[in-house]
C-alpha cells in the first residue's frame, strides 16, 4: 500500500504516451496485457476472442483519466474497489487508468487537490471519466454536502460537462441508497436524477463486488463503450442473474429445508435462508457467482440472508428479516380495525333488518286464526 | 418492477386483509345476529348432545353417502382435489407459512417446495376441470351465477400465478411474486362477498342440520 | 261461514319479498347464504331423475328466496338502489315450489352443505301465496279446511257417519269425545275417505291393547293443507283445533295416524306454529305401535309373505320414526325385504307436499312412481308396505295407471289383520 500511495499520481508528462508504449517502457510485457485483458473478457461473459481485441485497444489507448467524486456516502466502495482481486486496483490504477482525483485516496488535499480536478479536466475535456460514489442531497439546493465551498450538486455538475462517461458506484449513487432512506432528510437522489445527458452506468451495491467495480472500469476503458445494461442501467453480465437461481443453496429451498432461526439445526446445516428473509430471489447482482474476498465466500455463504442491497430502495423494504412472502406493513392494528368495524357494521346492519322485519309484521300482522265453528256440511 | 412487489406486500395486502376480516366477521356475525326462531316442540327423547351432533354432522358430510356417491364421483373426487391441494399449496409452503406466522404470530412445519409444487399443479387442473364441469353440465349450467365463475377463476388465479413464481417462469421473480400476492390480495376481497364464504359457513349449515336431525332423532 | 284471511288476490311481488324477509329468520338465514351451486342435489331429486330437467335441480328452486334475502340483507337496497323480484321471476318459481317439489327433503341428505332445501321451500310457498301466486286446487283443498275442516270437506257429521260405518264393518269401537280418554286419535280424511280400512285396523289394535282412546269432533283432521299451501293462517288453524280438543279432552297423547306432513307438522312444528308447548305428547302410529309392541300389549302372528317398505319421507328421512316401522316388522315379518336404496336415503312416492292434490303434475307422479317400482323389483317381492296414506293414494294411483303387476299395503293393516288378540 506504501507503494500505492507514493506513485498515486501519474505525472502529466506520460499521458503522451499509449498505454502499450509506457507499459513497455515499465517492463509490462504484452503477454500481461492479454492476461488482464481475458479477465475482463471472462469477468464480462466476453467471448474469447475479444481479449485479443481489448489488449490490442488498451494498448493503442492513451490511459484513461478518471475523477472519482465522493458525495454522502461512507467510503464502502472505496474500501470496497481496494480489496478487488482480478482486475486489482493496483492494477488499474498503476497500469491503465490515470486516477486524478479521488478525496479518499489522493495524498494532496486542499486547494491542490482541487487544481488536480481542474487539471485533469482542463487536459482530458470530453474524455475523462467520472466514478461518483455517494448520493447527491437536493434539498435547500444541496448545502448538505459540500467539499471546498462547492455543494455536490454543483461539483457533480461541473463536472459532468466535459465527461465521457459516468459510473455511478454503489447504491448511493446509483439509486439514493441510505441517505435516502425514509424519511430522506436531504433529498438525496442518484446521479441519473440529476445529469440526463451523459451515459451512466450504474454499479450499484452496498457496497458493489470489487471485481464488479473494477470490471466495469476495465471494459469502459478498454472497449471504449458502455457495457449492455439492463433496465435500472446495471451492466447485464455482472447484475443480469438472480442471486437465488445461482446460490448453492437453492437444492434447499426446493426441498423445503429452511433455516428458522441463526443458530437452529437448519443454520448448522446450511439450509435455505428464506425463512429469514432473504431477498436472494429478488436481488440482481453477482455475489454468489464472483462472490467476495477473491472467492472466498458471499453474505449467503456465510449464513445471512441477502439484504438486496444492489436494488432500489433496498433500506425501506420492511425488516431485512422479514421473509418475502410475508407483507411488509404491520397487519396487527389493521386486522384489529377492520374486526372492530366489521363487528360494528353487522351489529347495525341486524338491527335495521329486525326494525324492516317488525315493521313488516306489525303492517301484515298474521291474524289470530279464525276460531270457525267448523264442520259444515257442504250444501 | 420492484416497485409492483413492494405495493403487493405492503399496502395491497394490508388493504386487503382488512377487507377479508371486515367481510368475513360483517356476514358472519350479522348471521348470527338474525332473531331466532320460536322452537319449542320437544326433541326425541334419548338423541345425543347437541354438540356431538353437530361436529359429527360436519364430519359424516365429508364423505357422501354411497346412493349419492355412484352418481356424483366426479365431483366428489375433483372436489376433494382440489380442496386437500388448496390446502397443501395454501397451508404447506414455507413462504406461505412464514406469512400466516406474521399474521397470526405462530407458525408450523412447511411441506418440500417440490411436493406442494405437484400439488398445485393437480390443483390448477382440478380447478379448471371443475369450472370445465360447470361449463358443460346441464344443471351446473342452469344453477350457475356470476358468482360461481368468479370464485372459481379468482381461485385459479393465485395457484397459477404461485406456480409461474415458484418456477420462476415466464417473468422475473419479483415480478411474479407480485403479481401472486395481488392475486392473493384480490382473492382475499371477494372472498367474503361470495359463495367463497362457504369455507366458514360449511361448519355452520353442516352443524345446524346435524342438530336438528339429531332433534328429530334422524339417523342418516 | 266466514273466512277473516281470504285468499290472496290480486298478485304483488312485494308480497313476496316481505314475506321472505319475516322468514329468513335463524332457522333459514344460514342455509340462505350458503349454497355453492355445486348441483349435487339434482341426482337425489325425483323429479330431476325422470324429467332430467334442470331446472328441476333442489338448489334452482331456492333462487327466489336467496335473491330476496340477499337483496334484504345488501346495504345498497336499504338506499333503494337495488331492484326487488320480478313478477315474471316469481310466477317461473311458482311451478317449481308447488308442483316441482314434494318437500321430501331427500336433497338434503346428498348435499354438501347440508342444506335443509325443504324447508326453504315451504318458506317459498308462503311467499309467493302471499303475494297470490299458487295452484288453485292446492289451495281450494286448504280453503275448505276453514270452511268444512278438512281438505276433502269431511265435516264433523261426515266423520260421524264414516266413523260409525267403519266401526261396523270392521266389528269394533270408536269412542267419539270420549271423557276421561288419555290418548287423542286423529284422523286424516285421506284415509277416512278412501281407506276406511286402515282406520279400523288402528282402532282395534289400539282396542286390543287396552288403550284408553277417543276421538274429538272438536278437532280430528291430522292433515294440515294450510301449511302445503303456504297459508301459515291457515295452517295454525288447523293445528289449534287438534291442540285445543286435546287439552279440552286433557289427554297425555295424541296420535297422528298413517300421513306423513301430518305428524312432521304436529310432531316438529306443533308447538313453534302455537307459539307455546303443547300440553300432550305427539305420536305417529308406527311409534305408538311400536311403544305398545315393547311395552308388550300387541302380540301379532308371523306372516310368510314376502314384502318391502316404502318409508315415508316425513315420519323417516324427515321425522325419525323409521326405525319404530323396522321394529313392527321385527319378528313380525320374517320375509321382509329392504329396499337397496331404503330408510332416511328412500326415494319419495312423488306425492308429497301436497303434489297429489294438484292435477297438473299427474303425468309426473306417474312417472317418478317408475323409480319406485323398479326399487321394489329389485327387492325380488312384488308387494310394498307403507304408512302414510299420501303415499299409497299417489302410489295407487300410478300402479292403476301403469298397471303394474305389484301390490301395495298399508302396515297398519296388515298388523291388524294378524292381530293376537285374548
């Protein structure tokens, strides 16, 4: 890490340079270059074939220059992006992308780093890209968040302008996320609610697979395009599949073996988690595919459920507890009012029957039986 | 499309649970609340309790008797599919189980997701062989009402959109589950304003003639 | 002789409603809400299985009064907003209750909710006579109950006459307001008029066995055509009279002879249509037979003849004396043969409920009688026994018309004809 921060910044001159040529000149062999390019191949369910295609754009490219904004968030996905395996960020950020400007990481603060931001986007006008992590507060004009006398509105504006491109990393960004969670005390959105005419990525998750967030910087940077997205602007290849159809505890959930409790027999045998509310069938991401940690496990794995934490919204969906088949608004004081109404209604509506019912008879009364002599004989 | 499942399991089933218990204690109680007819000619001497009479009754009309039984088989044994498999998919699945351990605060062991899967499937048949029946037969056609087709399609409706969600075909999870439980929810509002209501006043009807064949000392 | 209730006219469907409104009290409102269309009960319906006609099915003919109580109980009708019965709804059902449907309750039996369809029934016959929609025969039968007391116009010198007649012919005594009696015999005019026989045949058995029995003229009809024409007015009359003779003559019992609505109207309704209990224990003849046959005061010689038993629908299904019938037989009839289908689950002579006093459906009992006579073949005997004068005139009727080879009986008068008597 020493060493990550010491070169953090790529100096100016280079960016004259191709990425092949300064990969070269630093002793990065071409056989590395296809290494890292058949991961993001594989990473992106590419075909074989375009590995060779990314290594040869990567290393025609110029390396990329990308301003990492940080907004109301919690640095998750930075801590999250440092611990990326396959891409690592090491790799990205020492061989293909030019970080110019990221809070958390850079070692200028201040003015500098401001001008680092202004630098970078004075030299890389219209093709820079723009990593936002954190949702941006609309209220009262946004003076919730502020860094350098700028709210993030502003600075997310601005910087927009001249992007190519803007990634929105993690749930903040990509969809308000917890900031925004009920009652949402400063208006925070996502970025696409506010900038509509770049194209955005969402890479929400919270916070996002490492291998996701540096996966969809690496296609961006090396394909020069947008990844194919799916309807809420995920890329399809990491958030097109449904955490339960890939867990490996589905078998558990068709046998109706569930866990009931944390530490109950169910728990121990690593059973379905359902019971206690796994949003796994509704929940589109990649952790029980790529998983964490470089493999090693994923929340369900680990014995909770998912929380869904790369859908919208996932924060104000009842009880992460609270299985999905069950309602999410407390029944109880409802169920009490509709019985006590019910009660009530049936109570009047018998008492107006018997009212029509006594009026009725007292109008028609049923006279007393004629007391005939009877017996006469048929004249 | 997340959006669908979040008003499915919040405001439209809360509205409609409302709606269920409201109608279902409103006819009830309502019936229990009709004035009483004047009886005072006197039971047959030596008949069993009231009581006993009653919940043998509900018990004795399980099955038909065997002059009835040659003629109705197939209403006999369709409906009895479909109403064990309404409730093995009802009363037999975990999700299903975890919705009424929410609402009633206590839960019971789930049946395997596969095996209430078959009977869903044998339910969904014998629902629509049942409304194919009604459609066909001569007298199920004449006694037929709106009413009859309503219930039967609104209980298809839940045992095939919970097939579609269990089998995750045809549209997303989210998206199916939503829709189910709206079917569910839909279900739950008519059910107390039609002949759906039998499911509680079976026990009623059942009860009062057992009772009162008892009275008579009519052994059947 | 004066009539305080005339007979509805001119018709009004409001009539209807009303009247379905007071009824649908605690012992109808349940089956009311409950019925699932389900069509089982077709099948167990005689009329249904010889017509196959749906609309014949038990359920159909509860449709005017579940819509009246429907509408009744719908909040949006106390804001007059939905419509009441339609005269042509009510004139369709008025077939289908009078003439369509003897009240058997054999529906019930098959039905899945357990339905009292029969009972529904007679509420819908006192409505849509309320509201002047009924068979004119049907209901001359019940009008000369006010005027001569009886349907067949079998007035107290008439019963005098008969009564006398048949004490000679069959050689004993019938005690008329006999003071000091403790059993009240009653008659039906059925058998008073066409079956004079089976009268005899009860009063000598209940001679033989030393019971202290009379006959008031006060009230002797045990029929009750009020109640199968849906003139609940009528209907009390004819129960008060057999009431008030029998608390006037202060007898413990009183026994309703060989006719099947008579004994489920006095024996199940006697003291609800009276409003009060009835001083007296009601009696069907089987069950009073029966007590006697225990109590050891009937010895009868065993017979070889091989016969079957028709159950009437009201003192068996409806009633809950058909084992009392089984236990005449008991030792009694040594050759005596169920039918397959028998008991609480026997097939209605088709004549019930007034049916047989009703011209139209003539054809009709003539068929459903086919049902009958086909049960009785398959017994292997070729003679049935009933006790219910009702039946055995429907049944006559169609044997006459059919030709048929059988024979039918009355059980009383074969238990008399083979009397032990000291």
């Amino acid at each position: 890490m020493a060493k990550l921060f010491k070169n953090m910044f790529a100096t100016s001159e280079s960016t004259a340079l191709t990425l092949g040529e300064e990969l070269a000149q630093k002793g990065v062999s071409r056989r590395q270059i296809l290494k890292f390019s058949s991961y993001v191949a594989a990473l992106m369910a590419l075909p074989a074939s375009y590995s060779t295609a990314i290594a040869e754009s990567l290393s025609k490219a110029k390396r990329q220059s990308v301003i990492w904004l940080s907004f109301q968030e919690c640095t998750g996905c930075t801590e999250s992006i440092t611990r990326s395996f396959s891409p690592s960020l090491e790799d990205l950020i020492f061989d293909f992308i030019s970080l110019d400007y990221s809070e958390a990481l850079m070692n200028v603060s201040g003015e500098a780093a401001e001008a680092a931001r202004k630098q970078a986007m004075e030299e890389n006008k219209g093709k820079y890209v723009v990593v936002v992590e954190g949702s941006i507060p609309l209220d009262k004009d946004g003076i919730y968040s502020a860094s350098g006398g700028h709210t993030n509105l502003d600075v997310l504006k601005e910087v927009a302008k001249d992007a190519m491109a803007i990634i929105s990393m993690g749930t903040c960004a990509s969809f308000g996320g917890i900031p925004a969670a009920f009652p949402n005390p400063t208006g925070a959105v996502g970025v696409h609610e506010i900038i509509k005419d770049k194209p955005i990525i969402n890479v929400p998750g919270c916070p996002p697979i490492p291998e996701v967030m540096t996966g969809t910087i690496a296609f961006l940077l090396s394909l020069g395009k947008i990844p194919e997205l799916d309807h809420l602007g995920r890329p399809k290849a990491f958030y097109g599949d449904n955490i339960h159809d890939r867990c490996y505890r589905r078998p558990f959930y068709e046998r109706g073996e569930f866990a009931n409790s944390f530490d109950d027999e169910g728990a121990r045998k690593g059973y379905c988690l359902f019971n206690l509310g796994c949003k796994g069938p509704v929940t589109y991401n990649a952790c029980a595919t790529i998983k964490w940690n470089g493999g090693v496990s994923f929340p369900i794995q680990s014995g909770h459920g998912c929380l869904g934490c790369s859908e919208p919204g996932f924060w104000d969906k009842g009880s992460f507890y609270s299985p999905l088949s069950t309602p999410t608004s407390g029944l109880g004081k409802a169920a009490l009012g509709a019985a006590a109404v019910g009660t009530a209604g049936a109570v009047v509506a018998s008492l107006v029957q018997r009212k029509r019912r006594e009026d009725i008879l007292k109008a028609a009364a049923v006279p007393k039986p004629a007391e005939t002599k009877m017996g006469a004989d048929d004249e | 499309m997340s959006d669908l499942l979040d008003f499915a399991r919040g405001p439209a089933l809360q509205v409609s649970v409302m709606i269920f218990i409201f109608g279902v204690l409103y006819r009830l109680i309502s019936l229990f609340l009709t004035p009483k007819n004047f009886i005072a000619s006197p039971a047959r001497e030596n008949v069993k309790g009231a009581f006993g009479a009653g919940v043998g009754e509900i018990m004795r009309r399980m099955v038909p008797d065997k002059e009835y039984l040659r003629k109705e088989m197939f209403a006999f044994l369709n409906g009895w599919a479909f109403h064990i498999g309404l409730a093995i998919t009802v009363f037999g699945l975990a999700g299903h189980i975890m919705f009424f351990k929410k609402i009633l605060g206590f839960g019971w062991w789930n049946l395997p997701s596969n095996f209430v899967m078959l009977a869903g499937v044998i339910t969904l048949f014998s629902l629509v062989a049942s409304l194919a029946h009604r459609l066909t037969d001569p007298v199920l056609h004449k006694l037929s009402t709106l009413d009859d087709y309503l219930s039967g399609g609104l209980t298809v409706l839940p045992v095939a959109t919970g097939l579609l969600a269990t089998m995750h075909l045809g549209l997303r999870y989210e998206t199916l589950i939503a829709i189910h439980i709206l079917s569910v929810c839909i279900f739950l509002i008519y059910f107390p304003f039609g002949k759906l209501m039998h499911a509680f006043l079976v026990f009623v009807t059942r009860a009062k003639t057992g009772v009162e064949m008892a009275r008579k000392g009519v052994k059947l | 002789m004066e009539n305080n209730n005339p007979t509805p006219k001119p018709k009004d469907a409001n009539k209807a409603v009303e009247k379905f409104l007071v009824s649908s009290a605690s012992q109808l409102a349940p089956y009311l809400e409950a019925c699932i269309h389900c069509g089982q009960c077709a099948h167990a319906c005689h009329f249904y299985e010889v017509t196959q006609d749906p609309k014949y099915t038990p359920a159909y003919k509860l449709f005017p009064m579940i819509k009246a109580y429907r509408r009744s109980k719908n909040p949006l009708n106390w804001l007059g907003m939905i419509p009441t019965l339609e005269e042509d709804e009510i004139a369709e059902w008025q077939d289908l209750v009078f003439n369509g449907c003897t009240m058997c309750g054999r529906c019930t039996n098959v039905c899945p909710m357990g339905i009292d369809v029969a009972q529904i029934v007679g509420a819908t016959r006192q409505a849509l006579t309320a509201a002047g929609y009924y068979p004119e025969d049907l209901m001359a039968a019940a009008e000369n109950v006010v005027q001569h007391g009886s349907p067949l116009k079998v007035s107290t010198s008439v019963l005098e006459d008969r009564l006398e007649w048949i004490a000679d012919e069959s050689e004993t005594d019938i005690p008329l307001d006999k003071k000091g009696a403790e059993v009240m015999f009653t008659i039906s005019s059925i058998e008073l008029m066409k079956y004079p026989d089976s009268v005899g045949a009860m009063a000598k058995m209940l001679n033989a066995a030393g019971v202290n029995w009379t006959i008031s003229t006060k009230g002797y009809e045990s029929t009750n055509f009020g109640y199968l024409a849906g003139r609940p007015d009528i209907a009390k009359l004819g129960t008060s009279r057999l009431v008030n003779a029998a608390e006037e003559l202060g007898v413990k019992e009183l026994i309703i002879p060989e006719c099947g609505h008579a004994y489920s109207v006095l024996r199940w309704n006697g003291a609800n249509i009276m409003g009060r209990p009835l001083g007296f224990k009601v009696y069907h003849i089987t069950e009073y037979l029966a007590k006697l046959k225990r109590e050891g005061k009937l010895k009868f010689k065993s017979i070889e003849t091989a016969f079957t038993y028709h159950d009437p629908c009201q003192i068996s299904r409806r009633g809950g004396a058909a084992d009392d019938a089984r236990y005449l037989l008991e030792g009694f009839a040594p050759n005596f043969v169920e039918m397959k289908v028998t008991g609480n689950q026997n097939w209605c002579c088709g004549g019930g409920g007034g049916v047989q006093a009703m011209n139209k459906y003539r054809d009709m009992r003539i068929n459903v009688f086919k049902i009958k006579a086909k049960q009785v073949e398959e017994t292997g005997t070729n003679t049935m026994i009933s006790a219910c004068a009702n039946c055995r005139l429907t049944m006559d009727e169609s044997i006459a018309e059919l030709k048929w080879g059988g024979k039918l009986d009355s059980l009383v008068e074969i238990l008399a004809d083979n009397l032990i008597e000291d």
